[in-house]
C-alpha cells in the first residue's frame, strides 16, 4: 500500500513537472508580443485604417507573417528581422494617418477662414451700401457721388452752412472707416456772372469742403480740390431752377483701389 501511495506521487510529481515544462515551452515570443502589441494600438483608432489604408493594411499583412514564423518554428534571427519591419511598418501607418489628419484639418481651417472671410466681406459691402445710402451718394461712370447743392452755402459765397456741414462730418466717419478710400472734390457753377468769377467760385468752395474734411481728420494725400467753373453742367442755365442744380460741389468717391476716374 505505502509503495502504491509513493508510485502516486511520483507519477504526480512527473506530470506537474510535464505540465510546467509545456507551458514554458508554449510561452509567447516577446518579439511578437511587441509588435501586436504596437499594432494593437493603431487598430484601434479607426482613423489609422481610414486615413492611412495602404501602410495600415502591410502592416497587418507583416503581422500575420510574424505570426506563421514563430508559429511554424522559425529561426529567432529572422523572427526579430520581421518583427522589426513590422513594428517599423506599423509606426509609418501612424505617421501617415496624423499627416493625412493633419492635412484635413489645415484644409478645413483654410474652408472656414475663408468662409470668415466672404462673410467680413458681406458685411463690409453691406456697412459701405448702407452708408453711401446715407450720404445719398449717387452712381455714376466715374463712382459714387455724394453733392452738395447750393443751398448748403452761404449766398454766393464758399462758407458752408450747417447742414452742409453735417454732410461733410458723415463723409468724414465714412472715410476714416474706408481707409483705402480717396475723394476728388469738384467744384461747379452755373453761367451767370463772368468765366474767371464762375471759376473762382468753384475752386473756393471746392477748397472749403477739403478743408473741412481735413479738420475732421482726413488725411491731405486721400482728397484733391478742383474748381471746374460752369464747364461741367447737369441741368440748362436756362431756368432758375436749372443753375441752382448746376451751382455745386461733387464729391466723387473712389473704388477700393482708391482711384478716382479723371473725367
């Protein structure tokens, strides 16, 4: 009996020794271990296959190969080599998906920039219509021209009067809004009096809406004056109320060049 129960054991001892050893032996191979490991990681992320499918799919494939070599007993040396360009294959699959990511989002930075920037631009087109409109600027061949009639100058004379003033102080903020923005001040007579009165009129009360406009702080190279007497009319002399149209001052108002069109 004692000798059967000593039999046992060693039979026992025997196969705990046999299983040890078969586990040892079927243990995982850390060179594999690392690149699944590794591949692991990037499988993950959707976004690696998505964006890098090529570099994500060889290294996939050089996995699986890993995979059949420690499996069907290779040499340890090509084992490493292999799983060596497999994890290396799986860092380029990385790389190239955050270079694909990165170049999407530069690309949807740049959309929405100048999606900004249409927008700043609306609104800009939107702020200068509403403010020409304020100014009663009217369209012509040459751009927008704000005029001041005669009445808004003293009889005869260049002095401004309030309302014209008012006009030239709405101007002004315009124009230090439109920084790019140039005026050609003209000033304009009808045909009663002599040519050299006509034009010296002109050029004085064209001088004191430059001058107004400078005291408002608007900068000398942005503005020209010019007296153009009773040369360039817009209604007949032959009324009353014809000259009074044609006793005024034009203030053309220039693109976004900043050039104003000679006549």
């Amino acid at each position: 009996m004692k000798q059967l129960i000593t039999d046992l054991k060693f039979i026992t001892v025997l196969s705990i020794a046999g299983l040890i050893y078969g586990c040892a032996s079927t243990s995982p191979n850390p060179d594999l271990v690392s690149a699944q490991r590794l591949f692991d990681e990037i499988n993950a992320d959707p976004l690696v296959a998505a964006k890098a499918p090529i570099p994500h799919a060889e290294a996939e494939e050089s996995l699986a190969k890993l995979k059949w070599m420690v499996e069907d007993g290779a040499k340890d040396k090509e084992i490493k080599r292999v799983a060596y360009k497999t994890e290396i294959k799986t860092k380029i699959a990385r790389e190239k998906a955050n270079t694909a990511i990165a170049k999407d989002f530069i690309a949807q930075a740049e959309t929405e920039r100048q999606q900004i920037q249409i927008k700043a631009r609306t609104r800009e087109a939107d702020d200068l219509a509403r403010q020409l409109a304020e100014l009663k600027a009217k369209p012509s061949e040459r751009g927008m021209i704000v005029t001041m009639g005669d009445v808004l100058f003293e009889y005869d004379k260049s002095n401004v009067k309030a309302g014209g003033m008012r006009i030239i102080s709405q101007l002004a903020e315009f124009l230090k809004q439109h920084p790019e923005i140039t005026v050609s001040i003209e000033g304009h007579t009808d045909s009663v009096g002599s040519d050299s009165y006509n034009q010296q009129l002109s050029e004085r009360r064209a001088e004191a809406v430059h001058r107004a406009l400078r005291h408002a702080g608007i900068d000398d190279a942005r503005m020209t004056a010019i007296g153009y007497g009773k040369t360039y009319p817009i209604a007949t002399n032959a009324t009353s109320s014809g000259r009074q149209q044609n006793r005024r001052v034009e203030i053309i108002i220039s693109d976004e060049t900043g050039i104003v069109k000679e006549r």
